[in-house]
C-alpha cells in the first residue's frame, strides 16, 4: 500500500473528515501533552489531507498522545483528531514486527504504584 492509499486507509478506519479542519489550531492549544509530541493534533489533521503521511509514520508522536480526548472536545468542526492519531498508531504496530510493547518491556517497569488497568490499556495501545 503506497502513502496516499495509507493516509486514505487511516481515514477511512478513523472516520475522520480532514476537510472539515479550519486549521483553527484549537486542539494543539488544548493538548495537555504539547511538549512531548514531536506532531500535534492540528498536525496530523493537515499532514494527512496534504499528503505528508510519511513524516507521521517516521515519528513517535502517535505513541506520545494520551488519548484524553481535549483536542476532540475543543474542536469546533467535531474533526476529531485524536480519532486520526489512534488511526496513525493501529497503522504503525500493525506493520510487521512492529508491536510497540512486548510482555518483558512491562516486567522491567513494573513496580506498585502501576495500576494492572495500567497495564492493560498499554498493551491495547501499543500491539496488535
Ligand atoms: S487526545 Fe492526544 S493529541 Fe488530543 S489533546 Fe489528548 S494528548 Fe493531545
Ligand atoms: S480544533 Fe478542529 S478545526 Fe481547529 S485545527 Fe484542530 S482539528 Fe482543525
């Protein structure tokens, strides 16, 4: 599948409209996680409805969201961008060998204070 095909695959499972963004920049302002994404909401909006797929799939961004949901509260054309970002990620671990969280990776960082639902939600989000 070539670039265009995976931007287009990733709208499709998201449901997402890239044509509905203002480029208002709302959801970036919003993201409580700013600092520590190389790309932001606004970024994967307009990365993939002008076909610059690539740098998204280069980049760990998608691994950095924490799907809190604020960019698709504060957006006020409902695009959703968190939608497209969880498109982004299923996209990146379904690549082969390309899980983003192995069993051991969680041995190693276990310790009490990690809650186990912790622990569940990050091996839905990082695998396949
Ligand atoms: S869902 Fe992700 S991108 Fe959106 S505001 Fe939260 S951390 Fe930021
Ligand atoms: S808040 Fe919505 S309309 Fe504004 S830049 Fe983000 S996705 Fe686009």
């Amino acid at each position: 599948m070539d670039l265009s095909e995976q931007a287009e695959n990733i709208k499709r499972i998201s449901g997402v409209d890239t044509k509905k963004c203002l480029r208002c920049g709302k959801c970036t302002a919003s993201c409580p996680n700013y600092e520590d994404m190389e790309y932001h909401p606004h970024q994967f909006v307009y990365f993939i409805e002008n076909g610059y797929l690539d740098r998204l799939l280069k980049s760990d961004a998608a691994f950095r969201c924490m799907t809190c949901f604020a960019c698709v509260e504060r957006c006020p054309r409902d695009v959703k961008p968190a939608k497209l970002i969880e498109a982004v990620r299923l996209t990146l671990v379904r690549q082969k060998d390309s899980n983003r969280l192995k069993p051991y990776d969680i041995i190693e960082n276990l310790n009490a204070d990690l809650p186990q639902q912790a622990i569940v939600s990050a091996m839905r989000k990082y695998t396949k």
